[in-house]
C-alpha cells in the first residue's frame, strides 16, 4: 500500500534510536527500521544499516561503525555500540518507565498516540451477510477482524466509517417470493423459516426448470419496485437485521453505517453510462461486461442479458458512493478470499476508467474456518451457527468456572462465562494470520494457559486482584511514584514491551492484521508471568513484598501491565474483567 509506508515510530525511544542512527549517516530516519536484538543483553534496540547502505553504498557493517563513533548520549540514549550491521542502543531506564506510567495511568493517560490518523478517514465494509440466511460460523471472520480494525484505526486516530454492505438484492430474493406467493408466508417469520423456504425452492426448481423463470419474474417486478412486493421483500429484510442485531450486540459490533446492496438500484445506471462513456463496455452473449483481458481476468459483468444488475455493477456504485462522501485514505473489504477475483476485477474496473484513488481500496482476505475438520457454510445443510458457538463456548466456561470457583454467586459467574466464552471465540478468529485457515478446537481456544483470549483475559484479571489486595483503588495516584526500585530485568523488559502498544497498533493497521496485536498481547502476558512468577522463589521479589517502596513501584508496574491488556483486549473487541 503506497501510502503509508515509511512511516516513523510512534514510540519516542524508537524514534531516538532511528534518529541517532539516521542524523550520524545523513539519511532520513524514517527509512531505518528498530527492532529488538535476539538477546537483552545485546542492548534494548537494534537499528540495522542495510538500507542506508544501499543509498549511500558502503558496507552495513562500516556505517555501524561511524554511527558508534560519533555517538552523544541523550536524555532517553545512553549508549551505543556496533554489532556487525547493526548499532545496538542502550536506554535510560527511568525515562521510559515514567513515560509508561504517564501514558497508562496518569489522569491524561493515552496509551496509543493518535497522530498517525488524525485527519484522515478510513471506510471498512465488514460482516456484510446476505439477508434471509443465517448468520453461519465463518461469518465471525469478517465480523470480528472488521470490528477489530475499525478499533485499531480509531484508537491510532483515524475517522472510520464502518460499513455494513447487506446483501438485501439478487435473484434470491425472487427465488423467495415466488416461494412465498406458492406455499405461504412463513408465519411468525424468522430467517431459520426463511431459510427452509430457499432449501424448498431449490429443490423443488430441480425437478420443474419453469420455476427459475418464474423466479427471474418475481425479481423483476421487486426491481421495477411494484408496491406489495417491495413490501414483502422488506419483511425479509426487517426479520434478518433484526436477527444480525441480536448477535451483533453480543459481539458489540457497531456499524457507522448499514447500507444494503438494495440502495444503489439508483446509483447503477449513472455508473453504467460512466463507463460506456469512457468506451470500456461491451456487449458478450448479451450482457454488457468490461472487457478485462489485458490483466488476464475474465470480463467484469455490469448487466445480464434480462436487464438485471449484478453484484459487481452494486459494488462499483458502492465504491464511488463512498468515495465521493467520505474521501478515504483507505477503503477495506473484509472479505472471504474466495471473493478475490472479484475484488480484483472491481479495482481493475475502476482504474481503467481513470478512477486514481482506486488504488486506496484493498481486499482484506482471510482463510477458512473448520470446525472438526469440516468447513462451515450456509448451503451445505450442516451450517455450523455463530450463535450457537457462542452458545456453546460459554457454557463451556460456565462448567470450568464451577470447579475452579464454585463460590461465585450465580449472575457474576454468568457475566464472567460470557465475557470469558465470548472472548474465546473472537481472539480464536483473531490469533492467527488471516489468511491462515482457522481449525477450531474448543480445548486450544478455551485454555486459561495456551494462546487463548481466555489465558489474556485471565492475566488482566490477576493485575486487577493484585492491585486490589495491595490496595490500589485508583491506579493515577502511582503514576508519579518513584520508579528507582524497579532494578530487574524482568521489569526492565515487561516496561520495554509495554510502551510498544501504539507501535504495535500501528503496524496492525499497516498490514490490517488485527493477529499483530493479538500475538503482541501474548508476548505482554508472557512477560509479565515471568516477573510476577518470581515471587514464587522469594518473597522479597513478590509484588506485595516487605518494602513499601519497592510494593508502590511495583504496584505501579502492575497498574501499567493491567492498562495496556484493557486496551489491547479492547482492541480486538474483548472485553477485560477484573476477577474470573
Ligand atoms: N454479501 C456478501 C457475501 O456474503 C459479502 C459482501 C462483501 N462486501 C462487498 N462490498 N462486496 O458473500
């Protein structure tokens, strides 16, 4: 994506590594990238000179060399030393664990930086179902990394507009009424009722090949919008966003906007004649398509040869619709990989026609999601439903919760199994790689100790008790404590991680990867576990220790670690309880 790459880091010590390295060279900064030497005691930061290399032809190893040698420690650097091609810095500890208190605890505290975005507006087309069918497992893929992105752009300071693009059009809907208007209406109505109808239907089209021309009628006159059959159309549609709602609230999806294929019935002709105009239609077998063979991509069809318009000629509308109103940096299609062609092919359509912010749209892809080794859909008739993993993941955590807590009064430990059950599902969908397909494993995902939303959840919720036996009731008021006890490197690597959130963000966003934070929260829990398990071997080295002064500092630490899990957790669209 050409326009956010080079960017600089969010973190000042970042930032100060790069700078130092690039002020030293003569090369801009922002083409250095910091990362992390393999071993702590390397140093805290690593800036590779391989691309500064390249632009001023020397050897890495040589500029690693002049960058130590006319080195001057900072205020946040305070050494640096060569290592082959790389220069590896050393930080002032106090600096960076006040500047994490500051930013985790303090009353203006902001964990993540929203400069990246500010001014700038991102659309994000997720969920997206087709209406009068229920909402199936995979669905949660697109749902959950769309409202995950939608997060993670708005916490970097982006505007975001997410877009819910209802399928509510198409030949289906005709294959329904005409269903309807033969067997009845199904009464009280329900997607699930709605759903048997278009079983029957196709069923019953197999052995009578008349009825799909009936069908295509029924369609026809819901396009030329004859009163009582829009109004029976809108019926289907009422029950099943009424129905999406319910799951959605449980999820906390939200939508900026919900805008069905429906709506761009007007908007379709005006695109039609753009690109006629622009001499980039044809006419094959009748229909009206964009010849795109010059990409090597079968043509893009606008118009059928009944007149009817298609899914892509929608989503051509769709795209200008939102150019036009909202001026995206970036607009996203959180959407399964089979649909890449499509999206190819829609891109490629709108670039012919000299359309340059084209280039802003990008198909966010993911893989496919198995449950016990079979892959869930709608059409197969053994559809796995979201509503009924939900279902069945909290129940799951309400039996483990009854061994391991029976004393929880009834309706916190139900609050806590959905919360805990709930989460499980999303981070289960959010951990991997998106295009990695998801095996689905109820024992992996419901783990309090494995890469699990549970085990993220669990730690967030032991900071909370921590701090609540060391009597921290409000965490602003250790912001400004002294941080001069804090002298292991455990804490001095569980700080590191932790001013690392808005960098994280920020690469998350860059390859809309919500996995990035999700393995980042991991790596936090991990660290933490590491300095907090300490206390295990010495009492001096517990939390609540002796030392009142080590216990403030500590406290704080904790009160940092706990801030940066809420909002990570957050991030991906968990939420983060205080006791499980
Ligand atoms: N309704 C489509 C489906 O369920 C997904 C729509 C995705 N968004 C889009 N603008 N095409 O397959």
């Amino acid at each position: 994506m050409v326009l956010m790459t080079a960017s600089p880091p969010l973190s000042p010590f970042r930032r100060a590594a790069a700078a130092a390295a690039g002020t030293a060279l003569g090369v801009d900064p922002a083409l250095l990238v910091v990362t992390t030497p393999p071993d702590p005691s390397m140093g805290d930061y690593a800036v590779g000179c391989f691309p500064a290399a390249k632009a001023l032809r020397a050897a890495p190893a040589a500029l690693a060399q002049k960058v130590v040698a006319s080195f001057q420690p900072t205020d946040l650097l305070a050494e640096a030393t060569a290592h082959g091609p790389y220069v590896n810095f050393r930080l002032h500890r106090g600096p960076l664990f006040r500047t994490l208190l500051e930013r985790t605890i303090s009353k203006t505290a902001r964990p993540i930086s929203t400069s990246a975005g500010e001014g700038k507006t991102v659309c994000i087309d997720f969920s997206s179902p087709n209406i009068a069918k229920e909402l199936a497992y995979h669905h949660i893929r697109s749902t959950v990394i769309g409202q995950s992105l939608v997060n993670i752009y708005r916490a970097l300071g982006y505007r975001v507009v997410g877009i819910n693009h209802l399928g509510d059009w198409g030949t289906t809907h005709g294959m329904l009424l005409c269903a309807c208007d033969k067997w009845g209406f199904p009464e009280p109505l329900t997607i699930a009722g709605l759903n048997e109808l278009y079983v029957r239907f196709r069923e019953a089209m197999k052995k009578d090949p008349a009825l799909e021309d009936q069908a295509r009628q029924w369609f026809k006159r819901l396009e030329e919008g004859e009163p009582s059959v829009v109004a029976t159309w809108q019926r289907f549609r009422d029950v099943s966003l009424a129905e999406f709602k319910e799951v959605y609230n449980l999820l906390g999806i939200h939508f900026e906007e919900i805008k069905g294929e429906s709506e761009y019935q007007e908007a379709m002709p005006s695109v039609i004649q753009m690109l006629e105009q622009k001499g980039l239609t044809s006419i094959s077998e009748g229909a009206l398509v964009v010849d795109l063979s010059d990409q090597k991509m079968p043509p893009l069809l606008l118009r059928k040869a009944d007149g009817t318009t298609l899914y892509a000629t929608r989503d051509l509308a769709a795209a200008m619709y939102r150019h036009e109103k909202y001026q995206f940096v970036r607009s996203l299609y959180v959407v399964a990989r089979e649909q890449g062609l499509h999206f190819q092919q829609l891109f490629a359509t709108l670039k012919k026609a000299g359309l340059d912010w084209a280039d802003r749209m990008e198909h966010v892809s993911f893989g496919l999601v198995r449950i016990g080794g079979r892959k869930s859909g709608t059409r197969s008739g053994n559809a796995v439903l979201l509503r009924d993993v939900l279902n069945e993941a909290k129940a799951e955590i309400h039996a483990k919760l009854k061994e391991t807590s029976p004393d929880l009064p009834p309706d916190q430990a139900d609050a806590i199994a959905t919360v805990v059950g709930h989460g499980a599902v999303v981070f289960a969908n959010l951990a991997s790689q998106r295009e990695k397909d998801v095996d689905f494993d109820w024992d992996e995902i419901l783990s309090l100790e494995g890469d699990a939303g549970p085990y993220v959840q669990y730690a967030h919720a032991r900071t909370a008790s921590v701090l609540r036996r060391g009597g921290v009731a409000d965490p602003t008021e250790l912001s400004g404590i002294d941080v001069a006890p804090l002298v292991r490197e455990e804490e001095w690597n569980l700080a590191k991680l932790l001013v690392d959130l808005g960098d994280e963000t920020a690469r998350a966003a860059q390859s809309n990867e919500p996995h990035v934070v999700a393995r980042y929260l991991l790596d936090v829990c991990a660290s933490f576990s590491r300095w907090y398990t300490l206390g295990n071997q010495d009492p001096a080295l517990k939390v609540l220790c002796a030392d009142e002064r080590t216990k403030m500092a500590r406290l704080a630490l904790t009160a940092g670690v706990r801030e940066i899990l809420r909002t990570g957790l957050g991030l991906l669209g968990l939420k983060a309880p205080d006791a499980m």
